[in-house]
C-alpha cells in the first residue's frame, strides 16, 4: 500500500468505530449491521446481517440508553484488504433503576468489501463495569440552554430510537 492508500485506510477504520457507537446508541440497526460484512459470523451457528440485526436487537431491548465514547484505537494494516484493531471505549448504560459505567476494550478484524473498510468481527472485553450512585436520567428536564443541568432530549427525539421502541415520540423514556 502507498503512503495515501494506508492514510485512508486507517481513517475509514476509525470511522467504522465511531459510527458502531453513534448508531448503536440511536438504535438504528439498519446502519448498524451495514457496517459489518455481508457474511458476519453470529455467534456459532448464525451468519449475516439479518441474524446479526436479530442478535443486536435482543441484546439492546434488556437496556434503555446507551452512550458508548471512542477512545484510543490502534490499527495493524495487514495488506489492502485486511487488518486489525484494538479500541478503547467507555460506556455509561442504563439498566433499569441502576446507571453503569464501564470500561471497554474491542478487539476487532476488519476487511476491505467492494472498496470499503468492514468489521468482520467484534470481541467486546470488559475492563470492568460499576454501578453509579445516581442515575442521571432521573433528574428532571434540563431545558437547555437556560439550565446547564438534568434530562436531555437525547436519545428520546431520535427517529431511530423512538422506532426501535415503538414510539410516535410524543412520550419519553
């Protein structure tokens, strides 16, 4: 690979990244999928993007908001089409009452499809996970700008998350 090749090869790697977080957050499984290679291995027996949209909405539905943050991300290029990567993600998840932080690594292989950069895999390893002593959805309505402080509108005015579950938008979470 050519010094430019590599250079955009190592950016549209870590826009995969990032895109799994900002989808994943707004639930928006089509996108999300679409980022991983047609044939995706899901779990052991599983491949593709319908069984790997099917596995991702069982696992989001047991949790209600999501904000992953993408933080270090180191990439070996193996040739044009072929790399891997590790990124370092923390992660705040409301789970019911409770609101968790955790410290992620992903251990992820990538391959170049048609021109594009793809996850061909992702491993999630937990760092660790740890219970808040406040859940800060709880508060009440911030009303942003007037006060800097409580609930946002995020992730309840998505689209994609009013969607996911069902919403017309008119209630919150």
């Amino acid at each position: 690979m050519n010094d430019l090749a590599r250079l955009l090869a190592y950016q549209e790697i870590r826009q995969l990244a990032s895109h799994y977080a900002v989808h994943l957050d707004a639930r928006d499984l089509e996108r999300l999928v679409a980022l991983f290679v047609p044939d995706v291995r899901v779990g052991r027996e599983a491949r593709g993007h319908a069984a790997l949209r099917e596995d991702f909405d069982r696992q989001l539905r047991r949790i209600g908001v999501s904000f992953l943050h993408v933080g270090s991300h180191a990439i070996e290029l193996r040739d044009a089409n072929e790399a891997s990567g590790i990124v370092y993600c923390k992660a705040e998840i409301q789970d019911g009452e409770r609101w968790i932080h955790q410290a992620i690594q992903y251990h992820d292989e990538y391959a170049r499809r048609d021109g594009h950069w793809l996850f061909v895999r992702r491993r999630h390893l937990l760092v660790y996970g740890e219970v808040q002593a406040t859940h800060p959805l709880l508060q009440e309505p911030a009303d942003w700008p007037r006060r800097q402080h409580g609930r946002g509108s995020v992730p309840d005015s998505l689209p994609t998350w009013q969607a996911f579950w069902g919403r017309d938008g008119s209630e919150g979470n």
